[in-house]
C-alpha cells in the first residue's frame, strides 16, 4: 500500500515536471523595437520653447505590446511569436521626445514628471499602427496632435500625420521595418510642424 502510493506520487511528480519542462520550451516571442529617431530632415526654426510630450492616447488594441495586422479592413489581428518591446503608446512618446531632442532646436523637451516648466504640449492619438493587406501589404501609422498651449489650455493647431510604406519581403522582420519607416515619417513631420508653429 505505501509502496503503491510513492509509486504514484513518483508519477505525478515525474507528470508536473514533463509539463514544466515543455512549457519552459515553448519559444518566446520575437521582441521588436521603434528605431530612434533620426535629427529630422524637415528644417525648421527653432524654438526656445518648453515641449511636454504626454504619452499618447490609444485603443484597446493599440495600447499593448501586440504589432496589430488587418487582413481586411474590420478585421484586426496581432502578429504571430512578436511584439514589441514596451507597450506601443510608451515607445512612440518615447521616440518622439527623442526625435524633438536630436533636432537640437527647442528649447526643451520632456515627459510628464520631470519638473519642467512646459509652455506646450504635444498631444497625441494613435489612430492606425499596423499592416494592412488590401490591397497589398502596406505598414500604415497615423496620429492626430494637438499642440496645446499649457497655460492658457487653448489649442494653437490640430494635425493628422499618416504615411503608408509597402511592405518589402515576408514575415515578421519585414512587416516592422515598415512600421519603423512609416513611423519615422510621421515623427519627422510631427516635430518639423510643431517647431515651426510655436
């Protein structure tokens, strides 16, 4: 009778480790990033003043670490073994307070808890970050900004920025470096407006 009970216990054991052991196989996704903004190609004047770039607002489906694909326009679906490396709003705040700090001409820049004395804010929406299938595959980024006058909360202008890059080769390299040059266009034209409207 004790025999027959270690036996058992042995098994099951044996049964949680063979279990632990696969799942501890199982591959860990493919982890992607945003490039870094590099100094923008659209020249702009400078400014001297003070930029705070809020995280952006987003979608449920936007607002993970998912890389979204729409393989008809209703329908949304994330890509298979990848994501990105921090959640989607995070980076693209993140590489956009880069992309204003390479261009070297505002006269600050920052995120929510640094203690600056903010002038305006960069207000974003992430509206599409993905690539869509029809007609063809095609990375395709576009975010609403509202510069935001901080100290009076009136809104000095409003914008939509989109750029759609095709999507070079298969798989899940090629569908984010078309996410990355999408994305760096949109940036690019987010600072060189906002620099030459403040």
């Amino acid at each position: 009778m004790v025999v027959r009970a270690a036996t058992r216990l042995t098994m099951l054991a044996l049964a949680g480790w063979t279990l632990s052991a696969c799942a501890s196989l199982k591959e860990a996704p493919a982890t992607f990033e945003l490039s870094a903004p590099p100094p923008a190609s659209q020249r702009a004047s400078a400014t001297r003043a003070q930029i705070l770039i809020p995280e952006p607002t987003a979608t449920k489906a936007l607002d993970s670490q998912q890389i979204v694909v729409k393989p008809t326009p209703q329908t949304i679906e994330s890509l298979g073994a990848s994501q990105w490396s921090d959640r989607l709003p995070r980076l693209v705040q993140l590489r956009t307070l880069q992309a204003f700090q390479n261009t070297g001409r505002v006269g600050a820049v920052g995120v929510p808890g640094q203690g600056l004395a903010i002038d305006y804010q960069v207000v974003m929406e992430l509206r599409r970050f993905e690539v869509a299938f029809e007609p063809g595959a095609a990375a395709v980024v576009e975010i609403a900004v509202k510069a935001l006058n901080d100290k009076t909360g009136v809104v000095r202008d409003t914008r939509i920025f989109r750029a759609v890059v095709p999507v070079a080769g298969a798989g899940s390299p090629a569908y984010v470096a078309a996410l990355d040059t999408a994305f760096g266009q949109v940036a690019d034209e987010i600072v060189a407006w906002t620099i030459r409207l403040l």
